[in-house]
C-alpha cells in the first residue's frame, strides 16, 4: 500500500508539471453569440420597430414650423446675428458683418435690421430703449432702425448700438421695446436671465404659455412653471441656449434660442 500510494503521488505531480509547462491561462468559457445587452430607445423594441400603442415623441407631434400662426416676439439679438446652423440662415444668408466708421475707426459691425425682420408686428413708432443700469430712453424707428451692432460674441461686455448717420450711440443695452409690444433683448455672453424675469421685464403677460424657438427651427412650449425655474443663458462661446429644469419636453433644453413667442 505504501508504494502504492508513492506512485498515485508521483503521477499527479507529473501531470501538475506538464500543465504548468504549457504556459496558457485557464480560458474563460466564451459566452453564446446572440446575448449582448441591448439599450431600447424608448418606444421602440428590440428590432427597432415602433412598440404598438407607444406614445409618440414630441417632435412627431410637434406643429410643423411653415404651419405656425406668427404672433408677438421677444427676439434674442446675439443669435439674429450669430450663425451657427441652418434653420432661418444657411451658409449663403448668414449675417454678414459692414465696415463702419466708429470713433474715428473702421469697425466691423452688424445691421440691426437682422434683428428688426424677426419681430411680427413691424417696428412703427418709437422704440423704448432699457439699460442694464435699469435707466430708459427713447428713439425713433428710423432712428433705431439705422443702428449697427458692435459685437465680441465671446464678451460679457455689452455690444454697442450705434447710427453713423444721426450719431445715436447705446452702450449699456438690454432690451428695446416697440410700440407694438414687442423685444429685442440682449443676451451676453457669460450671462444668466431667468426666464420669467425676461417675460415681465417686456410686459407681457406671467401666466401665458410661450413659444422658444431655435435657430434650426425647433420649439418647444414653456408654461410660466417651467419658466419660473427656467433660465436663459449667454454660454462661453456666444450661443444663447435655453434652460427649464421643470420642463419634461427635450429634456428641458433649446440650443440657440432666436426668438419667444406668443402662442395662438
């Protein structure tokens, strides 16, 4: 029994040695092909078909842009005049900046008209211009609508407003107001605008549900409990996006917002 047992242990030490010589790791048994995780999109099943009787998405409901009854506007002038994609601009309309005299130099600056052919109801009348230090003046269309915008996109500085031909200058503007109740607002770069601030700073009406449309022609709905929590921002870059963390439609964002606007 005894020489017995020293042979079994000589076996199993030549077989740990010739497994050892073999130099390979233990190999991980291979999973079936087939069994890789897959992340739906929401609606949609596994084969990416639409699931019956799945809600439809806000933008397969949404009013398409062309069939939209255009009302009163508080246009954002940084983005009337800052191309970033197409939707009301492309590559060969985009804003184009003119050389203008200013302060005995020649600056690049940019019509205020691009502003002015956003708003709905014209701009007859006189424009009630209102400062960041809260001080208020007013000029005449014609005055206002010979204004060029002197402008760093990336500046926490307010941009310049001002007519070569009659010599008119703004240097701290927020927003002007027209006759008709409609905006131009600035929106700096760096800066944070709550959202319910800027529709009762131009008058209109808190308890109202407005249109925030984008650049690319893309809206969305904001009632005055989204807008309370909800912020418009002058980011780094010089885009001026949209904020409402209570807001469930895209997720509570609009990316270059050009213009608010009364639902009718």
């Amino acid at each position: 029994m005894k020489k017995l047992g020293i042979v079994v242990l000589l076996v199993f030490m030549m077989v740990a040695l010739v497994a050892c010589s073999s130099g390979e790791a233990p190999q991980v048994p291979e999973e079936p092909a087939g069994t890789e995780q897959r992340e739906e999109t929401a609606g949609e099943n596994a084969a990416g078909g639409k699931d019956k009787g799945a809600a439809p998405t806000y933008k397969e409901t949404m009013v398409p842009f062309d069939q939209l009854v255009p009302a009163e506007r508080i246009v954002i002038l940084q983005n009337t005049i800052n191309y970033s994609r197409e939707g009301f601009y492309s590559a060969d309309n985009k804003p184009a900046a003119e050389d203008i005299k200013y302060k005995g130099d020649t600056v690049a600056a940019y019509p205020i008209a691009y502003a002015l052919d956003f708003l709905t109801k014209g701009s007859d009348g006189d424009f009630t211009i209102t400062n960041n230090d809260g001080s208020t003046e007013t000029i005449s269309a014609q005055d206002f609508a010979g204004l060029y915008v002197v402008i760093d996109f990336t500046s926490d500085a307010p941009p310049v407003l001002y007519n070569p031909e009659s010599g008119t200058e703004l240097t701290d503007f927020l927003f002007a107001t027209t006759a008709e109740g409609e905006a131009i607002y600035s929106v700096v770069s760096g800066s944070i605008h709550n959202a319910a601030e800027i529709i009762a700073n131009v008058g209109w009406d808190a308890d109202a549900t407005y249109r925030y449309m984008a650049t690319d022609k893309f809206y969305i709905p904001v009632g005055p409990t989204e807008r309370a929590t909800g912020e418009i921002r002058g980011t780094l870059s010089g885009a001026v996006n949209g904020s409402f963390p209570e807001l469930k439609i895209a997720g509570g964002k609009i990316n270059d917002v050009i213009y608010i606007e009364a639902m009718e």
